[in-house]
C-alpha cells in the first residue's frame, strides 16, 4: 500500500483538505507531541491516512485545527487508531475535543487473542506480513525542519491503519465481538473518560492516612502548589518538585532551615527556593474547602485476608474464561481495577461486571465477584469443589 504522502504546513492547503475529508466514511490518525518538557504537551504533527493519500499536519505553522477536530467528533465518520486513548485524551486536554464513532486497533486485537495493550508493530507483522522500522519513536517534533527519516517513521504510524481495521474487523465478526469492541471504544466517546480528579495524588498517597490533620492540610496545599506552578511555567511535575521528596518536604518545612540541612536527600537549591513559600503554606488556617476535600478522602478498608484470597482466586477463574475464548485478561479486567474490585472499594466502577464482560464472564461468576464472599473448598474423590 503506497498512497501518496501530502506534507500540510499552511492553512489554506489544510482547510482545503479537510474539506474534502469532511465527506469520507472514514479516517485513520495519530499524533506526535512533546510531552516530557512541558506541562501541557505540545503537538507537533498529525497524521492522516484516508483511502486515496495521507496527510502530514505541521502543527506548529497551522494553528487553526477546527476543521480536523470537527472529523474527529463527527459521528458520521469512522476514526481508526492505534492506542488512541492517548491521540484523544491530548486533543481533549489542548482543544476540549471529544471524538465519536472511534476504532482503535489496539482494543480489537485484544479481542482476537493478542496479549493488551499489544505493539503497533507487532500486530501490523502478523496480520500484514510487514516489519516496521521503529528508529524515531523519540524524535524531536519541536524541531524544524523534520528530518526526513522521522517522517517515514510518522508515515509508517498512519499507512496500515486501515489494512488493520479490515484485519481484525474480520476477525471481530467471525467471533461474533464487533459489538464487544465497540462497547469498549464508545467509553472514549464521553467527556468523563479525560476528567481527572484534581486531588488524585492526595488520596493515592498512604501518608495521608498516617498524619494528623494539619498535616494533611500541608499535603493538600503541596501538590496543588506542584500543579499550579507547573502550570504558570508549563513544565512538568516533577521539574518543580519531584515526588519522592513530598514526604520530606513535609517532615522538614515546620522545623525551618536546620530540619532541611539535616537531610541530605533533597538538593539544596530546591529548599532554598521554595521554604519561604512552604512556611507560609504550613502557617496559613485550613479552609472550609479544604476540610471538605480532606473529609472526602477515601478511608483505607481493613485487610480482610478471606476477602483477598476468594478474589484472587475468582480472578483466576476469569482468566481461565479468557483463555478459552483467546480475549485479553487485560482488556477484561485491568489489574487495578480488580486491585479495586478486591478492596472493596467504593471508587470501583461497577460498569466493569456489565455489559460485555458480563457475558463473557456468566452470570454466575458476575455474581460472585459483585459479592466476594467466602469460598467452601473440599478436597475428595479426585476431585475439588468450591462453593460459595
């Protein structure tokens, strides 16, 4: 398959295009961006495959992309990608685009017996025969001009996308799991799928269960300190501080100076410059916001051994179901979504033992895992019986 290939770098020859695409059954896309220097990401190239070329769209010199993004939320056309979820969550993030009548490659490989999440790569060498030259997955997409090789590399991600969906739409029929995939695409069709919790790496951190409250207020200003500097600067997190010194942060700020300079595990420019700012974070009253936010915090359930070892073993048994019927436990059951589901946890979504997976599962299995009670196990006459 060798289209030709369109680089766009203004913005009369890229609405011109559109145009015309805008009047297709479908596309095939993907994306290049910079994402580890900034806080937002920066785009730098989108690819288009359609049935008769493909399309290079420089970013950074065709700034007005309202034609491309109408496609992509446009019901009436198909969008094929690879690992789109990614492609969809920066258009969201940058443009507040959510897309419609999606197929992704990756999901319906998992269906078809591949390993989830599988290579680009991979499934384009066993179900087209082709080897792709993998060399510029790191290329710089800020940089101008592109180099010619990243380019190829950028054509290879779009040229087999629609070869792939003609492959494994195939294979979904045969099994009968067009509608499986689908269900599992259309989550990326709502805005909710790209919200993010404000406070997610609060409540993921365990030492918030372990200080007392205005340590918690402290914890709190910290990381949404982080995210606001981060994003006045437009860096990453972690450039304004990393991670792993949250908890020192926290131990040292109330002993001033002297508690930093005892701990040599934090550069020294890092708490020069910011202790003044920190001070005044620990000093300051907590908030009616804030004490609503620290009161909605997930509590941390009991450990219940019985609980864990009846899910762990329920979970084996949907695996056995998913190498039956060649499906990915993975694309069943993310592992933490049972890590979740096993807790007990209130967050676990219960769509998750719905649809789909429901009828792969069975009713019965279903049930036992919405109850997690405790399983009977009697060994006898060469044979094992569980009961619930």
């Amino acid at each position: 398959m060798n289209l030709p290939v369109h680089l766009l770098e203004n913005q009369s020859d890229f609405d011109r295009v559109m145009d015309t695409l805008a009047s297709a059954h479908w596309i095939g896309f993907d994306t290049e961006f910079v994402g580890e220097k900034y806080y937002i990401p920066v785009l730098g190239l989108i690819q288009v495959v359609s049935e008769d070329d493909i399309y290079l769209i420089d970013t950074l010199k065709i700034h007005e992309l309202g034609k491309f993004l109408h496609i992509v939320q446009d019901p009436a056309i198909l969008k094929i990608t690879h690992a789109g979820d990614n492609d969809y969550r920066l258009l969201y993030t940058l443009f507040g685009t959510v897309p419609s009548n999606t197929f992704d490659t990756q999901i319906a490989a998992g269906f078809v017996g591949y390993n989830y999440p599988a290579g680009f790569g991979k499934i384009v060498e066993k179900e087209l025969r082709v080897t792709l030259a993998k060399s510029h997955t790191v290329a710089n997409w800020e940089a101008r001009p592109i180099e010619p090789k990243a380019l190829e590399y950028a054509v290879e991600d779009v040229k087999y996308l629609p070869g792939l969906h003609e492959k494994l739409t195939n294979k979904l029929r045969k099994h009968n799991r067009e509608s499986w995939a689908r269900e599992e695409n259309r989550k990326w069709e709502s805005a909710g799928f790209y919200e993010v919790e404000p406070h997610k790496e609060l409540f993921a951190n365990d030492l918030v269960h372990q200080v007392d409250f205005r340590e918690k207020v402290f914890l709190l200003r910290i990381y949404r300190w982080r995210i606001e500097r981060a994003q006045h600067n437009n860096i990453p997190k972690e450039t304004v501080l990393q991670s792993r010194h949250i908890s020192t942060v926290l131990r040292s700020t109330k002993g001033g100076p002297n508690a930093f300079k005892s701990n040599r595990t934090m550069p020294e420019g890092v708490w020069k410059k910011y202790l003044d700012i920190w001070q005044e974070l620990w000093k300051a009253p907590a908030t009616e916001v804030e004490k609503s936010v620290l009161d909605s915090i997930p509590r941390p359930l009991p450990d219940d051994p019985e609980r864990e070892w009846t899910m762990e073993l329920l979970y084996h048994f949907m695996k056995k179901q998913c190498l039956e019927h060649e499906i990915s436990a993975a694309l069943l059951f993310p592992k933490g979504d049972f890590n979740r589901l096993k807790s007990g946890s209130e967050d676990f979504d219960q769509d998750l033992l719905k649809g789909w997976r429901a009828e792969l599962m069975g009713a019965e299995l279903v049930e036992w895992m919405k109850k997690g009670g405790k399983v009977d196990l009697k060994w006898g006459h060469g044979e094992c019986r569980l009961t619930m």
